[in-house]
C-alpha cells in the first residue's frame, strides 16, 4: 500500500511538471527585439524603406514556428531557427501570421514607411540684436508668424542619410497644409558651437524659402539684455526643442540698426 501511495506521488508531481512546461510552451508568442529586447505589444512593426534589416526573437508558443508572409513585394523575412530577420523592400503595408503545432498564433502588421519628424508649434516668440531697437519690432515678428500656435511641421525623408526630403506645413491647427522640398545639415553656432540642424527650404509654387534652425532638448533664452530682446507670444513656458527662423532682411530696412532678428517656435515632437 504504502508503494502504491508513493508510485501515485511520483506520477502526481510528474503530472504536475509537465502540466507547468506545457503552460510555458504553450503561452502566448511575441517577439522581442534582438538588438534592445523591447516587446512589441501593439502587434505592429513600422520599418524605414533604408533599412537592411530588423531582428526579432520569436518566443512563447511550443516552438517550431512556422511563418507566412503576406506580400513578399512590400516585406520580405528570413529566418533561421532563432532570429526573424524582417527586409524592407517597398513603401506599403503588409501582415506576416508566426504560429505554431498547438494553435498558438501571432499577427503582426508591418509598415514600410519613409522616415519623419513631426513637430507640433506650442508658441511663438523673437529674438532681435542690434542697436536702436523697440519691444514693438519683437512684438510684430512673432504676430508675423506664418504657422501659429497648434500647427505643425513634418519633415519625411526621402534619403538613407536623412538629408533631402519634403516638408509639410500646416499653418494652424485645421488640416490644410503648404508643400516644399528640404536640404538638410548639420552646423554648430558661432558664439557657442551648439549643434543645430539646418533645413533649407524651397515652398512649392511660391517665391518663400525658409532657413530652419532646429534645436532639439535645449532651451532657449529669453532674458533681455541691452541689445538684445525676446517675448514669447502667449507667454507660455518654452520647451526643449525648438526652431529658429532669420528673418533679418525682411526688417532691417525699416531698423537700420538690427543685425540679426529671429522668430521661434517652440515645438514639442509628436510621436
């Protein structure tokens, strides 16, 4: 009797054990990145079209995945028993199913997508130097603003090294937008060497390019010195990242003595 309680025993925690390997192998199957081991909780996956490739770490499920790619035209994958390699090969939208023996599935929506930078204006300010300057000259550059507070600008790339592209501006918060074409650099600034990038834009169907200098988490003054002045139009809090626009030409005729002038937007990225 006393055998046939310990064979039951032993049967039990066998039972027991095998139950527990078989919730491990069987839960659910994600992916994780192979290269920061992020989790990819949404079910999607946006790939730059200059990609060679991302890497992800099937787990969950009992193993021995297999793979179906929707349309090999818009995403291409390779796999070898351990990494899922997924090869951007034009702009699109496409789905790839991950599933295994026991039912367990996973789809993941992947977009191939040319890389942007998505800025939303948060306020407007000015910066001016010179001599013989008024706090009315500071106060029209900011009311001169072509894109008001709640608009934005989106910058997508168009190129491997992130230089040229096109840039979208919407003047305010309505989904209207202007049209131009991007060069992109990257300068430091005289006085200080502070890294900017510098977009040189040309606006579709229009005489208007702009010189952008963009800052990203930094701050910038708005202390008052004795040439020196700047307002910030709703007088709210600046952010971290913002853009300086030189508008010196269009109103050094009317103040002989301003050498430089600047309107700001302050912005905050969007995702």
């Amino acid at each position: 009797m006393k055998r046939t309680h310990f064979f039951h025993g032993i049967l039990l925690i066998v039972l027991i054990l095998s139950f527990m390997a078989c919730k491990d192998d069987h839960g659910p199957i994600y992916l994780v990145s192979a290269t920061d081991h992020q989790l990819i909780t949404d079910g999607k996956l946006e790939i730059s079209p200059f990609s060679k490739g991302e890497k992800f770490l099937i787990r969950g499920g009992e193993g021995n995945y297999t793979i179906k790619n929707e349309n090999k035209e818009i995403v291409d994958y390779r796999y070898d028993g351990d990494t899922l390699t997924f090869i951007p090969v034009s702009i699109g939208e496409t789905s790839t199913l991950i599933a295994d023996r026991s039912g367990n599935s996973y789809t993941l929506t992947i977009l191939v997508n040319n890389p942007q930078s998505n800025y939303r204006v948060e306020s407007i300010s000015a910066e001016v130097e010179g001599d013989k300057l008024t706090f009315e000259l500071v106060k029209q550059i900011a009311k001169d603003t072509p894109i008001q507070s709640g608009g934005r600008l989106l910058f997508t790339y168009s190129d491997a090294s992130l230089t040229l592209g096109d840039l979208k501006i919407f003047p305010n918060h309505t989904g209207n937008y202007q049209v131009g074409i991007f060069k992109r650099s990257l300068k430091y600034t005289e006085d200080t060497g502070q890294l900017y990038q510098q977009f040189q834009v040309e606006m579709a169907g229009s005489t208007t390019n702009y010189t952008f200098m963009l800052f990203e988490n930094e701050t910038s003054s708005t202390q008052t010195t004795d040439n020196t002045s700047s307002t910030n139009e709703e007088g709210a809090a600046t952010t971290n990242c913002f853009i300086k626009e030189e508008v010196t030409a269009q109103y050094k005729g009317e103040f002989s003595g301003l050498t430089k002038a600047y309107r700001i937007y302050h912005l905050t990225k969007q995702p």
